[in-house]
C-alpha cells in the first residue's frame, strides 16, 4: 500500500473520519524522529519538534492482542461477538484499535493474524483477515 505525504499541515478529526469512509487511514508522523501515530499530535511527545505532517498509513496490519467482546454497546448489538483488536499497521504504521465481526472463539484469530482495514458505516475501525 502506498504511503503518501501530504502537505495539509492540519488533519481535523472529521477529516480523519472522511478519510476513513474513503477507505484510508490518515494520521501523523514527526519530520524528525519519525513517531508516527494516529491520535493528533502539534508537537512531537517523542522528541518534541514541531514539524509534523500529515501522512497516509497502510491499510494492512498484523493483530497484536485482542479480546473478544460477547457484550456490545447498541452500536454492535448485532455484531457480538466480535473482536476487540489492537492493530501494527504495515511500513511502520502505528499501532491503532478497532473491532473485527465474526470472532468468537481464539482459534478463530491467531495472533499475528494478516488483516485489512475495511471501510464501515459503523464506530471505530473494522479490520477483516487479509
Ligand atoms: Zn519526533
């Protein structure tokens, strides 16, 4: 997946939503010491430089850890279980977390799992297996 800097120098959180509705994961990387993460960041809680930009994350990761959800909230009535999962984005992505439908048991999700982000009308970032 490519990986672009922009020059938008501001990414708002709608902005980050947008994104995520067309498919792509925006976030942030220092121009010095190369912290990347999602969360918006002004200056650099690393090392504190103020050049940071705005760049497109790859869309595929590997599961890290995750908890499977048998309770929901009403947005994901319909989805228990699911899975609670912490992300590693590719190329050096940061580590992000989101759900993923369809899991109920651990052998159904190996840790280390290959998954993709999805694009979904419902909260947060849904991952499916890559
Ligand atoms: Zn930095």
């Amino acid at each position: 997946m490519a990986e672009t800097a922009t020059t938008q120098k501001q990414l708002t959180l709608k902005g980050q939503r947008d994104g995520m509705r067309d498919g792509k994961i925006l976030g942030y990387e220092c121009g010095k010491c190369r912290r990347r993460q999602i969360t918006p960041m002004v200056r650099c809680p690393q090392c504190a430089a103020i050049d940071v930009k705005v760049v497109e994350f790859a869309t595929t990761g590997k599961v890290v850890t995750y908890t499977i959800q048998q309770i929901a909230s009403e947005q994901f009535l319909n989805e228990v279980p699911f899975a609670w999962v912490i992300v590693e984005l590719d190329n050096g992505g940061p580590r992000v977390s989101g759900w993923m439908p369809f899991i109920s048991r651990p052998d159904d999700l190996p840790a280390g799992q290959k998954v993709k982000f999805i694009s979904s009308y419902k909260p947060g970032m849904q991952f499916e297996k890559a």
